[in-house]
C-alpha cells in the first residue's frame, strides 16, 4: 500500500522538529525549466554506486545534471504522467537504526529521532571514504552553501527581525542546543568519531536532516537520489511510500521531454517555513502567510472583562496550510484573493477579537457572549449588527496591518540601502533572501488591508 511521504514537521511559532532541502530555489510560475548546460561529473557515478547497493533499479530515466540552481534531477527519456520514475529501497535509506548499537545504547529517550541521524552522519562524516555510505555523504551541501536561518549571524538576523521567523529561528537554535546537550556524553564517549564535533558541526549535520529527511517508519530516513530533487509549489508530485514493499517511489504528475528539469513538492510551505527549513524563497508563493500580532489595548477600561470573554470562547487554533498554528494573540494570515467577497486569508477569529476590542459597554459584550451561546460557541463571528460598531471593528484592524506595511517598508528601503556598497557573497545572497522575504509578506498584509478597506468602505454606502 503506498502512503504518502510527510517531511519532518516543525511548525513555525513552536518548537518542534522540521523538514525539506536546500537546493532549489525556482517555481515553473516564475522560470522555465532549465536545460543542463553540463553533467554533474562529480556525481557521475553516485547512481550506479547505488544501484549496486540496492541491488535493484533506482531510476532508469533520471539523471543528475547542474542547473543554475546547481545539483538537480533531469529526464534522460521521455517521462508520461503517471510513471513511476524512481524506487528507492528502504534498505539504502539512512534512518537512526543506521547508528552503531554501542552508540544507540547510551542514548536516552529525550533524544530525538532528528539528533540521532545527525548523529549517523556525523559518524560517517568521520569516517570519510572508509564509510560505506561515503559516494552520499560527500554530494551532502558543506555548511558554507547552507542558508537556513539558523546559520545567520546575529548581524544577519537583525535583518529579519520584524519578521515572526526571526523569533523562531531563535527558538530553533536553542532547541538545537539542548539536543546537543542530550547526546554531549556519547560524544565524549566515543572520541574515535567525535572528537572534533562542536556545536557548529552538529548544527550543520541536524539541518542536513531537518532539510532532506521524511518521516517514515523507521522514525524519519534520508533517501539517496531522490533528495536531488528540486522544489516547486505547483508541482503535485510527492514521495509515496510503500511500507509492504520497503520502498519509496515518486510518480511523474505530467509529462517531461529528455533534458527537463523534474520536480516535486516539498510541502505547501510559506517562505518564511522553506528559510527557516532549506535556506531559498520562491517568488509569489502562493502558500505565504504572516503572523500578525494584536491585542486589547491596555487603556481600555473593559480589557479584564474582554480578556476573560475571549478565554472563555476560545477554539483551538487551526493550523494553515503550512501545518503552521496560530499561538497567543498571533493570528496567521493569508492572501487575500481580491478585495471583494468573503475576505479569506483572514481569519474569523481575528475579525472576532476585532469586534470584541470594538465594545463599548458590559452589554455589548453580554449581547456577544450570549449570541455565542445560543449559536455554535463561538464569539463575534457574525457581523455586528451596530453597523456603525461593524465599521470600527474593522477599522481598527486596517490601522493595525497599514502600521504594519508601514514598518515592513522602512525594513525594506533600510534593506536596500545598505546594499551599497556590495557585500560579500554569503552575505549578500541572506540579505536578498530577507528582502524577498519582506516583498512576500509585504503581499500578503496589502491583500488584507485592501479586503478591510473595501469592506468598510462598502459598509459605510449601505
């Protein structure tokens, strides 16, 4: 029975664990596919290397070339929906039971299933070309072509910082840190592997799994070959897995000529999840969504009152379609399709805290706590019928996301004016991934406010 894969999930705004891979950075929205303009000669011989393996075939109409995007997977032969175009046996996927016994022993059960394969590529890491798993390990990115957010300078993240994924990064990396503590005696336990393993170096080995691994029943497993495949958000092709079988597959979801770049899809991940996880963005994403904060003004003479109602009634947040959960007085926002109809990308319980906010008197709110009751529990998720208490509901969140597009352009212009003189290479290219990080969520705040804007004004020629 094949299953679909799932990627380590890590939501953003709260710790956890994650998924995906570094290399690809365009969507077919934005570019062609593109041609190879030459073989990967240095990984010429990772598919036979592991065909022998394996003992099987892994692919017969892949291979691996360059592109701009550097490693990625190519059509050799002409590939029709439906086929499936690459079998990786469970046998050559890297999982934690790959960890030496002795090793695995001494680990505890806080440990997690991310820091244990770190752990199996640190060991052979160590090991060098006398690991049987060497031909996989060497095409791994070094840590210098790795631009997750978690190896971003403090300087660098200073650039994010009006961004929700500048406080996740930071909740990311001491998660990172207390897994290492976890596993700091069995580093010190057996030298002859780790010896020379600093925090950095397991930083890297961590993000190398949380970047390219899918849970899978053996915990989560690094699958050869397959994690050359490069991203895009429109592509619906996923890898499946066949836990009868012991094999991941992936089946073409249209058709691709010889020389086609062939993709898949990570996740629906907003940029925000594919930085903090794999280090790229995609232009117009159209899974982009944006934390937004807001809360009952501490002047207000009713806020105990409100805070109390809007406990009372709270739901259980739901996660978007990053797997991502809204948390406290955060509220996660989408694009807004047009500024007419429904306003979605918006949450309801946004618009509900907005007209909470809005009350004026002890009635007003008993008015909405018993509407609540007699309806499905919910508060405020039907448009007040105060008009005018409407208006400002709504009013009120169109200041507090144009005060937002407001602080999001004056990062920008900072952004671009400090772009002169050039910077190094490295930080160049984060400095660039934070602007584009900034003119996606800055897409997605206009959509909302433009929504509110109309909203009101439609409100007030009624």
């Amino acid at each position: 029975m094949l299953i679909l894969g799932a990627r380590i999930q890590r939501p953003l705004l709260s710790p956890s664990q994650c998924c995906l891979r570094t290399r690809c950075n365009f969507s077919r929205s934005s570019s062609p596919y593109q041609v190879p303009q030459y073989v990967d000669e240095d990984s010429a011989d990772f598919l036979p290397w592991l065909r022998q393996k394996a003992g099987v075939e892994i692919s017969s109409v892949l291979s691996i070339g360059k592109s701009m995007y550097g490693r990625s997977l190519f059509a050799c032969k002409p590939i029709e929906a439906g086929d499936c175009i690459l079998k990786v046996p469970y046998s050559v996927q890297l999982a934690p039971d790959n960890l030496l016994p002795s090793i695995s022993s001494l680990l505890g059960e806080e440990v997690t299933n991310v820091a244990k394969l770190a752990l199996v590529i640190l060991v052979h890491q160590k090991l060098g070309q006398a690991s049987e798993w060497a031909p996989y390990i060497s095409c791994l990115p070094t840590i210098a072509e790795m631009h997750s957010t978690i190896f971003w300078s403090d300087e660098e993240l200073k650039m994010i910082k009006i961004s929700s994924l500048y406080q996740e990064t930071m909740k990311h990396k001491v998660q990172i840190e207390k897994d290492f503590s976890s596993i700091k005696h069995v580093l010190d336990r057996f030298p002859e592997f780790f010896e020379d393993v600093t925090l950095h170096n397991f930083k890297h080995a961590y993000n190398l799994v949380e970047s390219r691994a899918w849970v899978s029943t053996r915990g989560v497993s690094m699958i050869p070959f397959a994690d050359f495949f490069n991203h895009d958000g429109f592509s619906e092709t996923d890898v499946l897995s066949d836990k009868f079988k012991q094999v991941s597959e992936v089946i073409a979801d249209e058709n691709y000529a010889p020389g086609d770049q062939v993709l898949i899809r990570y996740g629906k991940f907003s940029n925000a999840r594919l930085l903090l996880d794999f280090g790229f963005i995609l232009p117009c994403n159209k899974y982009d969504q944006v934390q937004v904060e807001v809360n009952v003004p501490h002047h207000d003479h009713l806020r105990a009152m409100k805070l109390d109602l809007l406990d009372k009634h709270t739901t259980p947040p739901l996660k978007g379609v990053n797997g991502l959960s809204s948390l406290g007085n955060g509220f996660l926002v989408m694009e807004v399709k047009s500024s007419s109809g429904k306003g979605r990308g918006i949450p309801q319980s946004l618009r509900a805290l907005a007209r909470v906010v809005c009350c004026t008197s002890y009635q007003e709110l008993q008015d909405l706590a018993m509407e609540a009751t007699q309806n499905d529990g919910r508060l405020a998720r039907i448009p007040l019928e105060n008009k005018a208490r409407e208006v400002q509901a709504h009013e009120f969140l169109l200041l507090r996301f144009d005060h937002i597009i407001e602080s999001y352009n004056a990062a920008l212009e900072s952004l671009t004016h400090h772009s002169s003189p050039p910077l190094p290479g490295k930080h160049a290219r984060r400095m660039q991934l934070a602007r584009d990080l900034f003119i996606g969520e800055l897409r997605v705040l206009e959509s909302a406010s433009a929504w509110l804007k109309n909203y009101c004004e439609t409100l007030k020629d009624l």
